[in-house]
C-alpha cells in the first residue's frame, strides 16, 4: 500500500502543479504533500466574479471535490488560499476540469 500510495504520489504531485499552474488566475506553491497549496491571483476577483477561495471551494465541494479554505489560518493572510487534495488520476483530471469550468466560465454559468 505504501509504495503504491508513493508512486501516485510521485506522478501525480508534479502532474497536478503543471495543470493547477496552466489554470488562469491561480498560483500553485510547490508541494511534496498528498496537497497542492494555491492562491487566487487579484485578477480572478476582478475578470472572473470569484471573491475568495471560499466562494470557489464551494463550487468544487458541491461537485464532490476535497479542497480546504486555507482563511483563517495562522501565517496565512487573506482569503485567497486554499489546498487541493492529491487523488487518483481521473478524480484529478476532473477536479482540473471543474475548477477550469468554475474560473474561466463563471461560477454561475
């Protein structure tokens, strides 16, 4: 289990931060975690209608996503970080999928 979780791990961690990093408006902090820590970038308030990672992880929670607020914690300021968990392949590429659809369509499409 451990080294299959390792490999997943592995593939997954760099293949998330590419595809996180390709999505407008958000800036992806490397990671070695099961976790991909991200920041929404001003110009997601102000071109897409998102005002916080909350209202975005709303979105993606409702659709079945694992990703956390980050508001609130200590040494992190202000409302624009949150964590995306690191999954299986497929449950990655939809999650990708999803926050595209979310940012550069509008969260009220």
């Amino acid at each position: 289990f451990t080294e299959e979780t390792n490999r997943l791990l592995d593939a997954e961690i760099p293949w998330m931060q590419c595809m996180l990093s390709l999505t407008p408006g958000i800036k992806v902090f490397p990671s070695e975690a099961n976790f991909v820590m991200c920041a929404l970038e001003e110009r997601v308030t102000r071109d897409f209608g998102i005002g916080s990672a909350a209202d975005l992880i709303v979105y993606l929670q409702k659709a079945g996503f694992t990703v956390r607020d980050l508001s609130g914690v200590p040494g992190i300021e202000g409302n624009r970080y949150f964590l995306v968990s690191i999954r299986k392949h497929k449950e990655n590429e939809l999650l990708i999928s999803a926050l595209r659809d979310i940012i550069v369509e509008g969260p009220l499409r």
